[in-house]
C-alpha cells in the first residue's frame, strides 16, 4: 500500500469516517491507533474515539494494551476486527 493519501481519499468520498476507521483496520489488520490515524490523516484522539465506539458495537476488538515506553503515559493499544 505505498499510495495511503489516494487509498485515504477514496474511503473518505464514500464511507462514513466510522466505516473508514473499519476499513482502515481490515486492511492493515492488526494495527495501533497511531498507524490508523496515520493511514487516514486523522489525529490519534478523533481515531480513538471512532475505534472505541467500534468495540462498542461490537465490530472490532482490543487486542493488545502495553505502555511502549517506560514511566507515565497512555498505552498503546491495537485493534483488530472482532471475531
């Protein structure tokens, strides 16, 4: 997938931002926030919001939360499509 802005622009002309979000993680599989927002030029904070109301629903999972770096902060948590 080496053309992300054409790929990105195409989910945004004809899907919600949610069913983007959706796709997005279909395609690149099992995948961090960070990667998600990157692919859809989108900040991390709008694309959580999106992933998490996704779980909600029950059409992704959490698949793994680990702190990637040592000390204070957010972990880290990837997504995947649920089962």
């Amino acid at each position: 997938m080496s053309n992300f802005p054409a790929l990105r622009d195409a989910l945004f002309s004809n899907l919600t931002r949610h069913e983007a979000v959706y796709v997005a993680v279909s395609l690149l599989g099992e995948a961090r926030t960070s990667d998600i927002a990157k692919l859809l030029d989108e900040d991390k904070a709008n694309t959580t919001k999106r992933l998490e109301a996704l779980v909600e629903d029950g059409r992704l999972t959490i698949v793994e939360t680990a702190n990637r770096k040592p000390g204070p902060g957010r972990p880290s948590r990837v997504w995947a499509i649920a089962d």
